[in-house]
C-alpha cells in the first residue's frame, strides 16, 4: 500500500531543510545579510547582581534603560555627540 501524502511531506520537508541550509550558507559567506530590525541592543552590561544597564537603538536613537527583577525603568534617551 503505497502512502502518497507521506512521500509529500517528506519531500517538503527535504526542501524546507535545503532552503535552510541555503540560507545559512549564504549569510556565513557574507553573501547575504542579516535581518536588520528597528529595535536593537547596543550594548548591555550588569550594575550589580540583579540589575543591567541596557543601551536599546531604535530608529537611529539610543536609549537607556535599567532592568531589575522588580521591573524595567526607562532612563532617558541618549545624546549623540
């Protein structure tokens, strides 16, 4: 008995893997390039134990935020200069 709709999925799923594969290859060759996003992490580093001081770039500016257990305070944006 031959099951048509799993030689299907099989041969999907060897096609989803090479576009994979494809991809990876092309963006370690430099060839392609990384997804660039709106919202990035600039730079980030801990204040003491539980708390980081986390420099976010959004839109071409950055902005200062401090993170805690406790919540997540916004410190101001970053002047450029």
């Amino acid at each position: 008995m031959e099951l048509p709709w799993l030689q299907s999925v099989a041969a999907l799923a060897a096609v989803v893997l090479l576009a994979w594969a494809a991809g990876q290859w092309a963006r370690r060759r430099g060839l392609a390039a990384p997804a660039a996003g709106r919202l990035s992490v600039a730079a980030a580093c801990a204040v003491d134990a539980r708390r980081r001081a986390v420099l976010l770039r959004c839109d071409g500016r950055e902005a200062l935020v401090l993170t805690s257990p406790a919540g997540d305070t916004f410190l101001g944006w970053v002047e450029k200069g």
